[in-house]
C-alpha cells in the first residue's frame, strides 16, 4: 500500500476516533476521554497537514483534486477547533468541528481523481482569495453554527422549565454561546464576502457560471449572511434569533458545498 | 476475637428532635470522659443536628452496652429512655454506616457537604484526646476518601437542593461571568434575602435594592453594600440589571411584558433573568415569552429542586456501590490485623531457633572468619523466611477468603506451639480404642 494512501488512513482513523471521543466524552462527561480525543484529533491534525503538504508540492496549486479541496476545508475546521480550544478555551466546538472535519474527511473519498485544473496565470490569485477567504468564513460559520446549536438546545430547556442534560453542567452559559456565535459571525462575513467576490471576479474568466444556481445559491447564501451580520452590528440582535439564523446559513452552507462538488463548476464533470 | 469495631447511635430516621435534643453529646468536655477504661479501646463521638454516633474499637461484645450506659449518664438519663432509639452496628456494618454517613448518603439532604466537615471535627477531638488509634485512625482516613470517591465519581453533589441556590445555578447558566452580571432585589422576604445572599457570595457586580418603602430599601441595600432605588423608578432601573428577585406583597403584577418590551430595546436585548417568588406573583407569566427574558417563579424553581432531589437519590445508589466496595476493602484490612499477633510470633520463633542453633554450630566450628560469620547468617535466615513463608501465606489468604480465619490462626498457633502449652506425654490416649 503507498504511504500516501496509509497517511490518510491515519488521519482518517484518528479524526473519526477523535470525534467520537469528543462527543460520548461531552455527553457522558469523561474527562479523560475528551482529553484522550483532542489527543488524537491533535494527532491526526498533523498528519493531516503533513498529507495536504506532500500533495501541494507533489501536485502545485493547479494540479489539485477537488478531494483536496474538501480536505482542506476539513483541516481548516480542525484548524479553527483547535485554535479555539487552545487560545479562547472553547473546548464545546469540538462537539460540532471534529464530526464534520470527519464527515468532509469521507466525502473526499468519494471525490478521489477528480481534478480542479486551473489556468496557470490565475492560480496563485484564486489559491490566495477565493479558496482561503472562503475556507476561513466556512471555518467561522461552524463556529457559528456549534455555538448556535447549543445556544437553541440550552435556551429552550432554560425557557421552557425543562431539566437539563447532565453533560450541559460541564458547557458554558448561554451568554457565552451567544458571544462565540457573534464573534464567528462579525468575523466570518468579510471573509466570506471576499471569497465570494474574488470568486465572480475570476470565474467568468475560466468558465461560463454566470447563470449556475451555485452562484444563486451563494448570493443567497451571501444575503442571509449580511442579514445576520447587520442584525448583529446594527440592530444588536442577539440569542435565540441569530443562533437559528446562523444555523440556517450553516444549513444552506453545507448544502451548497454537496452540490458544488457534486454537479458544479468545482467538478471536473464540467471541465473541458 | 480480639477487637472489634462497633458504631451505636441514633439520627433523624430513628429519633425525634426531642430525643435527637435530649441525647446531644456536642459539649466538648465529654470528649474526656469517654469509656475508655472499660474494655473500649478507641472512641470517637459524632454529634451534629441530625444525628448522635459513638463510633468504638472494643475487646468483647459488651462493648455497645458499655456505650450506651456511658452515653446515658453523660446526659443524666436513663439508659431504657435511650435504647428504643439506638441502632447498633458491628464489624463491616459498622464500616458501611460510617462510610455511607461521611459521604452524605445517610444525610437529610443526600449529598449535603456539611456532613463531612462535622465528621472531620469529631475525629479531630478524638485525636486530641487521644481515643483515636490504630483502627479509628485508618477507618476515619478511609471515609474521608470514600466521601471523596463518592462526590467525584458520582453527581450526589452537583444540582441544588434550595430554591434560593437552584436560582443562583440557572443564573450561572445564562450569564458567563457573574463577576459582571448586576442584580437588584425588589420587596424583601426571607427567601429572596437568601437568594440575594448567594448572588453576592458567587460575586455579581452590584446590587439595587427597590422596596416601597425607602427607609427599608436603604436598610436591605447597605447589607448587600448596594444602592436603594425609589420604587417608582423600577421600571426604567431595570434596565441597568441583569437578575432580579421579585418578592413584594403586591396584589397585582408589577412587571409587564409591555414594560419590558421597552427595557430590552435600551439593554439592546441583552439577556435577563427574572425570579420571581412573590405569592401572588409579581411579574407577568408573559414576560417569559419574550427573547432574551427568562422567568421562573416559586412553583417553577421547587420543581428543579424536586428533580434535583430526585437525581441526587439515584445518583445515591451508584454512591452505595462505591461504600460498599469500599467497606469490603477496609474490612479485609481489619481482618488481617487479627492474624499479626501470630504472623509476628511465628517469625519470632524461627529467629529465635536461628539464632541459637547459629551460636551452637559456631561454637562448634571453632574460630572463623567474620564474613564467613556473616554468610552462614543469612543463610540460615533466608530457610526460615521460606519455611513460614507459607504457612503465613496460607494465612492471610484463608483470612481474606472466608470467616472462619480465627480457626486457622487457633490451628497454626497449635502447629508451631507458639503459646507454649505442654503437651501430655499421650495426647491421643482418650481417642484410642481400648483393646476388648
């Protein structure tokens, strides 16, 4: 078997078990088994990256699977998780950022040999903006979305009189969701306004997208973000609201993502 | 049997407050005049609220009586008013009870901390004096870290039990830093000065006091070290707070959604937490409907207590289980210390026998080397240790096994005659068939 190949196995089995760890560990409040799962979701962090590393220089920024690009997205998710867990003390994201790195991780699989080649004069430009800007708000609207998800699921129990689970004891308060979920929000949309630019910018250039419903679907996407983002800013929105908004966008996120991999111009189903 | 562990007492199962009142032995002085000249070994005396315990160390099984006849004339009573009330445990009963009191599952409250720390007094006092030895110093070392088993693996401790506390724990809930938050108490009542009370312990920011009359709002704010409010400046004041306590003898609401509607546009909807334990209530049930309000009343924060109960009593069984364990640990280790009166004189004896059959052969052998000396030492001490090891082993392995170890130790002790009893010239001679 190539290394390659054992390489993302490895990271595979680590992210999976990690994300496992991550969740029976929160919900049935084991310590040691959270800390074990960082551990491992640590460990298949690096050799993650390590992977993603070799296949840039092996392949060069044009040569790159769209398996790659999902790979990325699920490093940067760890990335975010991690940075969060270690710099704002923020371990809950891993509830949310560790299962969906794993799941991205088993798309990719799905999309092995397909290849994204782009023209050489545009390729460092859409490595720099679109990919990273939009990789970097994907990233913080996760954020978003975990803090959201709790948020929902503690108020209600809080709202409605409703016991709340043991493993809530060991989460932060409402206030705290709400914080991250703003941060997240305030942070991610400029990013994801920039990707998303950079995006109808170059595209025409390499092929016609103009009237694809990926671009509808992110300009609708793009709208209910700057909706989210100018209740937050402007009107001081906050809570229950913003929460399932930031969900909903992460939703519609997500879906996206499926269906510009699976059917879009990011296939090379599409590719001359 | 040597010594034995007993655990007489009574607690709120078994006594009336009046009897609980009449039989207290909380005066420190008695701590002098335990038992200890009458066959009781060590003693240690509990008395709290809720229960009265003389936990002992005795030789023979007159012991409890000896207790409870002690325990009745400290009090100046008569022993037959006490007895009706009396439990009374022996060996690894005793063991269970004491564990299971230190970790709070025997308690009221299961799982109140107050339990541990008036355990920790008594065994102080019977340091100080001197009851306290071999036994009662490892079994009260033991229940304090049982007690510390049970709190860390179990959630016995983790949900409140007062509805003042279980306030202050959905609090913390909502806000993150309470370091932050600020509260104000309107109305006063001895509930919601307790709950303002642990507020200002889990240290919020500031305090505001509204009452309708000012003279008591300006009283109840300098306790808390806050700032008295006009009672018709409640409204906008609301505004600046993050938790209020409602407990005013109002007839009618004196907070309503559309009030609040308001108040939250000028907080820009940061979130508030409203406890309300006025009768008839003080705020409008439809102040809960709002985003970023949440409300509980009286009936609402005794139902989380009640849950609360209810969990901490099945987080109790897992708590039994650990005692149990436990119990079963420490019981092994009192049983051995039957078996080291015959462990060490068995050892004696082989020393003993080494010792003497060494100068004997060495006398002997005639002048030799010191080191020569030496190695015929150790090896002479080295066939002893294997020649008991086994018996020894055998032992500690019969003891830990089953209850009949006190036969084996009579067995062993007859083997190697470590009593010296003299044996008749024909021992068998009873047994022995006479010719016909």
């Amino acid at each position: 078997m190539e290394y390659k190949t054992l390489l993302f196995i490895a990271v595979i089995f680590c992210y999976s078990l990690g994300a496992l760890g991550i969740v029976l560990g929160t919900l049935a409040r084991r310590p040691a088994v959270k800390s074990a799962a960082n551990l491992l979701t640590l460990a298949g962090f690096a050799l993650h990256s390590v992977f993603l590393l070799k296949l840039f220089l092996e392949f060069g920024p044009r040569g790159l699977s769209a398996a790659y690009h999902i790979q990325l997205l699920a490093w940067c998710l760890i990335l975010f998780y991690l940075a969060a867990w270690r710099w704002l003390r923020y371990p809950f994201l891993g509830m949310t950022a560790a299962p969906l790195a794993m799941l991205l991780s088993l798309f990719s699989l799905q999309l092995a040999g397909l290849r994204d080649i782009l023209p050489r004069h545009l390729s460092g430009l859409f490595f720099g903006l679109h990919i990273w800007s939009l990789y970097i708000s994907i990233g913080m609207l996760t954020m978003a979305f975990g803090a959201g998800l709790l948020f929902v699921y503690t108020e209600s129990k809080i709202k409605n009189k409703i016991p709340l689970a043991e493993f809530t004891k060991d989460m932060p308060s409402l206030s705290t969701y709400d914080r991250v979920n703003s941060v997240a929000v305030m942070a991610g949309f400029p990013f994801y306004t920039l990707g998303l630019m950079s995006g109808f910018i170059w595209a025409p250039m390499t092929r016609s997208v103009v009237e694809n419903p990926k671009v509808i679907l992110s300009l609708f996407i793009w709208f209910l973000y700057a909706l989210l983002f100018y209740q937050r800013a402007a009107i001081g929105y906050r809570g229950r609201k913003t929460a399932v908004m930031a969900i909903v966008i992460f939703g519609i996120s997500a879906l996206s993502l499926v269906f510009d991999y699976a059917v879009s111009h990011h296939s090379l189903q599409l590719m001359p | 049997m040597d010594k034995e562990l007993y655990l007489v007492g009574l607690n709120y199962k078994t006594a009336p407050v009046e009897v609980r009142e009449r039989f207290a032995l909380s005066d420190p002085a008695l701590a002098d005049q335990t038992p200890q000249d009458s066959g009781v070994l060590e003693c240690m005396i509990l008395s709290t609220c809720n229960r009265v315990e003389l936990v002992a160390v005795g030789r023979d099984k007159d012991t409890p009586q000896r207790l409870l006849d002690f325990w009745a004339e400290a009090r100046q009573e008569d022993v037959s008013r006490l007895k009706p009330y009396v439990y009374v445990h022996q060996g690894p009963d005793a063991v269970r009870h004491l564990f299971a009191v230190a970790s709070s599952l025997d308690s009221m409250v299961v799982g109140e901390p107050q339990i541990l720390g008036q355990l920790k007094d008594a065994y102080r006092a019977a340091l100080e004096k001197r009851n306290a030895k071999t036994i009662l110093n490892r079994l009260l070392h033991k229940a304090f870290s049982v007690a510390k088993r049970v709190r860390t693996e179990t959630a016995i401790a983790s949900s409140a039990v007062s509805i003042s506390y279980a306030a202050v724990e959905l609090a913390k809930r909502i806000f993150d830093d309470m370091r932050e938050t600020h509260a104000m108490l309107i109305g006063a009542g001895e509930m919601a000065e307790l709950a303002a009370t642990h507020l200002v312990n889990s240290g919020i920011a500031s305090v505001r006091v509204a009452n309708r009359t000012f003279e008591r709002a300006l009283q109840l704010a300098k306790q808390y070290d806050g700032e008295a409010v006009h009672f018709d400046e409640l409204i906008p004041q609301l505004a600046k707070v993050d938790i209020v306590i409602s407990s005013t003898g109002a007839h009618e609401p004196i907070i309503r959604a559309k009030d609040m509607r308001a108040v939250l546009r000028r907080r820009k909807n940061k979130p508030m937490f409203f406890i309300d334990i006025a009768v008839p209530r003080d705020i409008d049930p439809d102040v809960n409907s709002l985003d970023n309000i949440y409300l509980y009343d009286i009936d609402d924060l005794k139902e989380v207590v009640e849950e609360n109960m209810a969990h901490r009593r099945e987080e109790a069984s897992r708590g039994r289980l650990i005692v149990e364990e436990e119990a079963l640990a420490f019981c092994t280790w009192l049983k051995s210390l039957e078996l080291q009166p015959t462990i060490v004189d068995i050892v004696r004896m082989g020393e003993s026998i080494a010792k003497e059959e060494l100068e004997r052969t060495l006398k002997r052998l005639g002048p030799m080397p010191d080191e020569s000396q030496e190695i015929l030492r150790a090896m002479l001490s080295s066939v002893v240790k294997k020649l008991i090891h086994e018996p020894i082993t055998f032992l500690k392995r019969r003891s830990e096994e089953d209850e009949a170890s006190e036969r084996h130790i009579v067995l062993l002790r007859r083997i190697f005659n470590l009593d010296d009893d003299r044996v008749p010239d024909d021992p068998h001679a009873g047994r022995r068939r006479k010719p016909r």
